[in-house]
C-alpha cells in the first residue's frame, strides 16, 4: 500500500532523506536501515570540491534552524572514487544531488557521474541554494535559465531528472512550467527558505554570511502552498519538501499534491525519522482503509 510508481521506478515507501541532511546514506548505516527508506538524496555536487563558508554556519531557532554550509562537498571527482561504488550496496534508490555556478558546471559534473558504472537513479538538480554569493541563485529565479539548465542535462541523460526549486521566487508556477518544458522528469521543492538571526548580547548576525537558509518545522506551510500551487500549474510527480517530521506532515503534503516527500532537519533530531514515518504511514493506510498513497494525491478538498 505504500508502494509508488512513477515512470519505471518502484519506490517501496513514498519517504526519501533530503539533500545535505543524511549525509551520503553511509554516515548513518550503523544507526539506520536505509534500504528501509524510499530512497535517498546526496549532498550536493559540485564539479570541483568546496570548503563552504566558515563558522558559524548554523544556528537553532524557533521550530527550525538556519545554515550557510555554502555547499561543502568532497567535489565530483572525490564523489566519484569514494561515494559512489558505496550506492551499489544500498537497496533503494539514490538520486545524486548536483550544484554548480554555470550551465557548464552543472553539465560537466553530471556527465562525469554518467560514465561511472553505477546504480543511482537520477539526478536531482539543486537550482535553489540561497546560501552561495555566487551562482546558483540565478537559475531558480528565471524561468529562461531554469529551462535552459534543464534542457542542457536532459541531453546528457535518461536517467530522471528531478528539479529543486526554491521558494525565494514570485512565481514558482513560473519556474516549474519552465523545468518541465525542459525535460525535467519530476519536480522537488522547497529548498530552504532566505533568513537571517541576531545575537543582541553581540549585536551580530547568528551566521558568519549574515544571511542563510531556513528550514525545519517553521517552513512547512510556506512548503505547502509551494506545492499545492506546482501541482495546480504542472502534470509531472512532485516531491514534497520542508518542514516534515510525521506522518501527519507526509499526507497534507500528499494532498496538497505531492507524490512523494523527503525528510530534511527532522533528521538531525532522529536519524531513523523517515523509518519512523514509513511505519506511521503504513498504520495511517490500514486504519483509513486507503489501498495505495496515490490516490489521495491532490485530493484537498474546497471550492
Ligand atoms: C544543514 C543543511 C544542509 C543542506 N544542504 C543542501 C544541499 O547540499 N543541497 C540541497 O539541494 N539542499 C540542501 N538543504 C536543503 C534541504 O534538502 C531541504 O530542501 C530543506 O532543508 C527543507 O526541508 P526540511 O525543512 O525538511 O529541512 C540543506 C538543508 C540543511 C538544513
């Protein structure tokens, strides 16, 4: 009942880990089942490693957090030799999440990931990092950039192509009809939200970049108006992000019109969060009677 198609992919559960948020999947096998999980999402990529931005790059508020990491990330190649023979091991589906600065960064990253003999799935392209000064932002925001990246990575693939959008946007309708025309095979959002914290003892900002990316429980109904307003505006499979930490969470995402979701900050509380998730799923199914979670995809009910 908790089975999901979507193309020619079979997800044993709706539930995946998001990116930056569960590591490469290895970090936490001692602790986690992770074939026990819909999938996983790496960290990002980028083409060439990076160190991120220097301390202090993260910060607790109220029902969330704010981080600049900046994208620290061991670089494609590193990825390449130490990460991915790693995926082989892992029954469930691994989707590598890719950054860059330029259409060509991106291209050369996920080519190089393509000559690999490898299992992953697909690719989730992260267009939507609020936290680098340069780069990356530019692409979420414009719809002609977004079908352009788009469409130079789904020349280089079969694989599926999901695309991350942010919610720092007017129009994420906009954004996702542009992804789409591209040839993205799914959509995925949200990527953290633009914040900022203070230190009045110091009078300064809680993160070194004065500006950084929320997330957590805070967000989830910007998230949810996100996807509600994807679903109204694209026909390809969503997965719902921000803020989730139960199955409660998982179906108002799933009505709102998302197929499948990930879990983000909810697992810095409790790795097995998603396991805990799927289970809660599967009781929340036999108690509603409800044979599978497609079928109350989008079904929010108003005039
Ligand atoms: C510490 C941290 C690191 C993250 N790193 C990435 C990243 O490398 N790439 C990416 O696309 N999203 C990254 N994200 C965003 C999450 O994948 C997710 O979209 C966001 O946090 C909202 O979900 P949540 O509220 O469940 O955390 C990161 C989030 C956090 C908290």
């Amino acid at each position: 009942m908790l089975t999901i198609r979507i193309g020619n992919l079979t997800f044993a559960s709706p539930v995946l880990t998001a990116s930056g948020t569960f590591g490469y999947g290895d970090e936490v096998s001692d602790l986690v089942n992770v074939d026990l999980l819909g999938g996983i999402v790496t960290k990002s990529v980028t083409l060439h490693p990076r160190e991120g931005n220097p301390p202090p790059r993260i910060s607790e508020t109220p029902f969330g957090m704010l981080n600049s990491i900046g994208l620290a990330n061991v670089g494609v190649e590193k990825f390449c030799k130490e990460k991915l023979p790693k995926f082989k091991k892992m029954d469930t589906h691994v989707f590598v999440n890719i950054a860059g600065y330029a259409i060509g960064d991106y291209v050369e990253t996920l080519e190089r990931i393509e000559v690999e003999d490898s299992t992953i799935s697909g690719y989730e392209i992260n267009v939507s990092c609020p936290n680098v000064k340069k780069g990356g932002m530019q692409f979420g925001v414009d719809p002609k950039l977004t079908e352009q990246l788009t469409r130079a990575l789904r020349d280089k693939t079969d694989k599926i192509l999901i695309l991350k959008l942010s919610p720092n946007v007017t129009k994420i309708e906009d954004i996702a009809q542009a992804a789409v025309a591209g040839g993205a095979d799914m959509i995925s959002a949200i990527n953290t939200v633009v914040g900022m914290g203070i230190d009045i003892a110091t009078r300064r900002p809680s993160l070194n970049t004065v500006f950084g990316g929320l997330s957590g429980p805070a967000i989830k109904p910007i998230a949810l108006a996100n996807i509600h307003k994807i679903y109204k505006s694209v026909s390809v499979p969503i997965i719902g992000i921000g803020g989730i930490s139960s199955a409660k969470d998982a179906i108002e995402f799933m009505l709102a019109g998302a197929d499948l979701v990930q879990v983000g900050t909810s697992n810095f509380i409790n790795p097995a969060i998603g396991i805990n998730i799927i289970s809660e799923l599967k009781s929340y199914c036999e108690k509603e009677n409800i044979k599978s979670l497609h079928d109350i995809k989008g079904k929010l009910e108003y005039q």
